[in-house]
C-alpha cells in the first residue's frame, strides 16, 4: 500500500517536550516499516506562523479534497452506484443539514483526516464500515 505521511508541531514547547518533526518522522517510518507500506514522502508542519503560505500544506490539502471527491463520487451509467456508500451518505447529510456543496465537502475532508489520524494513532489499517442504512435494518 502507498501512503504518505504527515507531521506537525504547532509550538516550540511541542518541540522541545519531544515530540519535535524528526521523531514524528521516525515513528512514521517504523510504523510504515512494521506494516510493510511504501512510505512514498512525508509532509511537515512546522506551524510556526499562520501567515505564511505554507505550499506543502497547500498540497495536502489538495490530496485530501481530490480523496474526498473521489469516496462520494458516483458511478456513471445505468449503475449509479456510489464509490463508497457510507461515505456518499455522510456528504449527502451534510448537505440535508444545509450546508453547500463545498462546506459539505470540507467537512468530508475533515473527516477523512480524523479517519487517517485514528488510524496513525491505533496503528491500524482502514476496515470499511457498512453503510448506516444496511446497518439499520439489521
């Protein structure tokens, strides 16, 4: 599996209690080693000052949304059928509660991120839930 990783510090004091990038970066390389995942690059934020454009940050930011796009895309044709079924009913939520397409899309976003640090965190691998509706009605 290729993956990529992510590291940030968002206070010196972070960096100095020891969870500075570097062992961040380790971990993730151990973590990736252990599992036997391509690690293909990791990204890092140093989160020293908001007003920077950040270009890395940037472009996992754009990772993420063309990841989203592509879990709550739905097929062509005569099928219709959605990438990602559990997915494609969180979007479609967001979108019942009223928000737009793009503010329903960043919330994905977000959550795909708590998916992937959840994962990081607990050191496992991405399980795909049934669909709330299939889960329901059993």
């Amino acid at each position: 599996m290729n993956v990529i990783g992510y590291v940030r510090v968002s206070t010196s004091g972070q960096a100095k209690d020891g969870y500075s990038l570097a062992y961040q970066q380790d971990e993730i390389r151990s973590h990736c080693q252990e599992q036997g995942w391509n690690l293909i690059t990791i990204y890092s934020d140093e989160g020293i000052s908001g007003s920077k454009v950040d270009e890395e940050a940037l472009e996992v930011n754009s990772i993420f949304h063309i990841l989203a796009v592509q879990q709550i895309q739905v097929a062509k044709g005569k099928n219709k059928k959605q990438r990602n079924p559990l997915m494609y009913e969180f979007y479609q939520r967001k979108l019942a509660e009223g928000k737009t397409k793009k503010q329903a899309l960043i919330c994905f976003m977000r959550r795909l991120v708590n998916i992937i640090y959840s994962m990081m965190k607990n050191k496992t691998e991405y399980r795909a839930a049934s669909p709330l509706t299939e889960l329901k009605a059993s």
